[in-house]
C-alpha cells in the first residue's frame, strides 16, 4: 500500500482505523481471527503500522478490551438500579459484541495495563452500587454472592444471546424486557424490592 495513502491519516487516526477493523474482525470471526497484517490492509496503511501503535496482537487486544471496559462502565454507570445495570450489561453486549468478547477472556490481553485495571474498577464499582442500593433483605446475608449471583444472571443472559442460543426461546421478543421479566421469574419474593420490582 502507498505511502501516501498512510499519510492520509492523522496519528489518532490511523489507531481508530486499526482498532474499527479489529473490532469488525472479532464481531465477525471472534478474536482468533485477528492478524495484525489483515488489520493493515483492511485499514489500508503499511503491514507495519499495526505494531507500531501496539506492538503486537496482545496488545491490539489490550486495547480491545481497555475500550471496552470504559463503555462497560459509563452504560452501567447510568444506569438507575441494579436491575437496569443488568438490562445495561445485555444492551452492551448485543451493541458491543466484539469487545464483550475480549473482555472476559483475560487469556487474550495484558490484564495489569494500567488502562484495563482502571476501566475495570470502574465497572466492578457500578454492579456492587446496584448491589449495595439493595434493600437489606434483597441482598441475602453475603452481599458479594449477590453480586456474583447478579453478575451472573446478566452475563449468562448475554452470553446465550450472542451466541444465538435463546432465538427460539426468545420467539421474538425484546431482549431487554426479556430480561427484565426473566429477574422476576428467578428472583424470590424476598429478593424483592419493598415496592414489589425485582430486586436485579
């Protein structure tokens, strides 16, 4: 490819072009797929370009899921209560399916870059504010199996529509209501808010 093509780009530029066609790349094939020279020709730039802003595939991948992690957070964070961070964890990954991907597959990236650990936090400390909101009784007397037990409910809820396996459970309807009667049906009584909602 020219180099007058790669000079089209701005130095943030050609990362995001990168990063687009990685992140086609693993919405399409999964993250196995990825090859740094297959990134360079579809961003149209030089088979060097790719490792030059991140070295290698591992951290293409880091990259992948630092990105990820922060849009985790910033959808949980606005999010009202703990089950609407759930119908937020569904939505992100039907919206976001390469990066969910990545995310949850530390095998694949550098998990102690500073940039992961942060979005992280972040995203852990969004689902144990759900968590803690909770009145007492929906919380049971280990509020850390809660979360687990909410973590969960949510990610099995996404992983399963991704990978297609509820479409004839699903018979049409909206993933997100969906989900929110599913935390009716699995939640007892007594992990029930006090005006009758579900407490996830």
């Amino acid at each position: 490819m020219s180099s007058e093509r790669e000079r089209t780009y701005h130095h943030g530029d050609l990362r995001r072009a990168i990063l687009t066609a990685a992140l086609d790349v693993i919405a399409a094939h999964g993250p196995a797929a990825l090859s740094l020279r297959d990134l360079a020709r579809r961003a149209g730039v030089s088979h060097a370009a790719p490792a030059h802003h991140f070295k290698d595939r591992t951290g293409l991948l880091t990259a992948v899921a630092a990105e990820g992690y922060a849009l985790f957070a910033d959808a949980l964070a606005g999010a009202p209560d703990l089950r609407e961070r759930g119908v937020a964890y569904v939505r992100f990954a039907a919206t976001h399916p390469a990066h969910f991907q990545v995310m949850f597959r530390p095998d694949l990236y550098r998990t102690d870059a500073p940039e992961v650990t942060a979005a992280r936090t972040r995203a852990t400390e969004a689902l144990r504010a759900g968590v803690a909101d909770l009145p007492p009784g929906g919380r049971g007397e280990d509020g850390r199996l809660a979360g687990v037990a909410a973590w969960s409910l949510a990610h099995g809820f996404a992983t399963l529509l991704l990978s297609g396996n509820l479409s004839d459970a699903m018979e049409g309807r909206d993933p997100e209501a969906a989900f929110r009667s599913l935390t009716g049906l699995i939640f007892t009584p007594e992990n029930r808010r006090d005006d009758g909602e579900a407490g996830l």
